[in-house]
C-alpha cells in the first residue's frame, strides 16, 4: 500500500500528572480516572488490552475488565480459548488502558490468577441469557469450519435448558505489581508516574 501516515500527530493539552496530587495508592488512582471516564459516557471504557506470552511469543487481544479490587482488576473468559493456555502457562500478563478524550494511558504489570467459582457463577448468572448462551455454546479460539456451526451449538444449548456456568468458563484477577499512569502532554513531554509494589507502593517518575 505504501500509505504515507507519517504526518498524522496530535498535540496533548488537557491536564497533567504531579507525584505530589496522585493518591498513593495506585488502585484508587485508578478507580479516580476510571471515574473521569465513565463520567464523561466514554464507549467501553473498561476496554483493556491483556497481554500474554508463551513459547517466548506474546500475544495481545481486548477484553473486558468486570471488576476492580484492592487486590486486582478482574475479568472473565473461557479458560480453554488462546489466553486461558496462555494464562495456564505462564501467569505473568499486562493490562493498558487508553482513554483517548482524556488523553491518558494506563500500564499494569502483575500476576493472574483464577478468581473462586463462586464469584465466577455469580457473575455468570447476572449476563443476559443470550450471553450466557453464547459462552457455553462457543469452543473458543478453536477453529469452526463456518458459521453455522456456532449457530448449531447455540440451539443445542438452548433445547437441553442447562444454562448454569460451565466449568471452562470463568474470571481471572490480575493482582498489580507495576502500575504505569501516563497523562499527555504538549510537545510529546508527556507525564508518566510509575507506581512499584514493594512493602508499600512506591511512585517515581519516569521521562517521557
């Protein structure tokens, strides 16, 4: 295509990030900016990017984050699909956050791990029956030979009425033990406040 993009830039304006006004607890910063944008009606603005690797090759899809606790951020999937195997063999993964009418960023670095099945069978019966249809229905990441066969699991589904969750399917909490918050900044110096997990977190700043 030889598309020239190189003239496409944008100058950040909109606010900045001092150590000195940040919570000192990454997780309630977060929740602070998570609330800047579910304020402002952003669309999926609990759209994460989770990160994985395995066999030394990483590997990057967009999720849901469906849950935000002091120890984590949590999400739910099937477990056998691409990222349960890849979460299965290694447990170290990465989130980024990006709300672009804020002009900020958000980096998590941490390690996951299965959430309990209690929590994964009430989150499960809370989604619309379709959804929960759909979850049951789907061998995820597998490869299907067309659609149909997608639409044939669902009827399935649907004509045995057993719609409780199923074992491969359920939530995961990426517990932090980096949090990266990136704010823009005009002139491409943009403000990064890097919180690190030790006995307490703590928080330095990082050049653009």
């Amino acid at each position: 295509m030889n598309r020239d993009i190189s003239h496409i830039r944008k100058d950040y304006i909109k606010d900045s990030l001092e150590i000195e006004k940040v919570d000192a607890n990454p997780i309630k910063q977060f929740s602070k900016w998570f609330i800047d944008a579910e304020s402002k009606g952003l669309l999926d603005y609990n759209a994460m990017v989770l990160s994985t690797v395995s066999n030394n090759k990483p590997s990057a899809r967009v999720v849901l984050l469906k849950g935000l606790q002091e120890e984590g951020f949590v999400f739910y999937t099937n477990y056998n699909s691409r990222k349960g195997q890849e979460l299965a063999d290694n447990n170290n993964v990465a989130l980024t956050f990006f709300w672009a009418e804020y002009e900020r960023q958000v980096r998590v670095e941490g390690i996951v791990e299965k959430i309990s099945a209690e929590l994964s069978d009430k989150y499960f019966n809370s989604r619309p029956l379709d959804s929960r249809i759909g979850a049951i229905a789907s061998p995820q990441s597998t490869v299907i030979s067309s659609r149909d066969v997608l639409d044939e699991a669902v009827n399935n589904v649907k004509q045995s009425n057993d719609i409780k969750r199923p074992e491969y399917w359920g939530g995961y909490k990426v517990k932090p033990q980096v949090i990266e918050f990136w704010q823009g900044r005009a002139n491409r110096l943009h403000d990064r406040l890097r919180y690190v997990k030790e006995d307490n977190w703590r928080i330095e700043r990082l050049a653009p």
